[in-house]
C-alpha cells in the first residue's frame, strides 16, 4: 500500500450471518487513483499496522462508521 496515495479512510461494520453487527471490522481506505482498499482490522495485518502509525503520528485520520 502506497501510502502518499491515500485520500481518506473510514471504519466499516459489517453484520454478521446471525444478524449480530460486528464494529471496525474493517477500514475503508480510498487512494487517490480512485481504487477502494478494505483493510481488516488485525493487527497481524501489516497494512492496518502501517494505518495504525499513521494516525500516531497525526498524519492520518481514520472516520468512524456510519
């Protein structure tokens, strides 16, 4: 993941088979060159750490979903 490319990003819930919702499944992030990432929120996934220091570092904000 490029990250000087991204324009925004935002959590997604999603529902579960069940009916239950399950929140901050994933992270929504949009680049820049119009394509939509779907970045699940596991830290064993080094994409999400990589979103995760960005926000650290204040160089990122991640929306709450809707």
């Amino acid at each position: 993941m490029d990250t000087s490319n991204i324009k925004s990003a935002k959590y997604s819930d999603t529902v579960q088979m069940d009916g239950t919702k399950k929140l901050k499944e994933y992270v929504r992030v949009v680049m820049k060159e119009g394509d939509d990432l779907f970045v699940p929120t596991d830290e064993a996934n080094m994409n999400y750490v990589t979103l995760m220091q960005m926000v650290a570092d204040g160089d990122l904000t991640i929306a709450d979903a809707d």
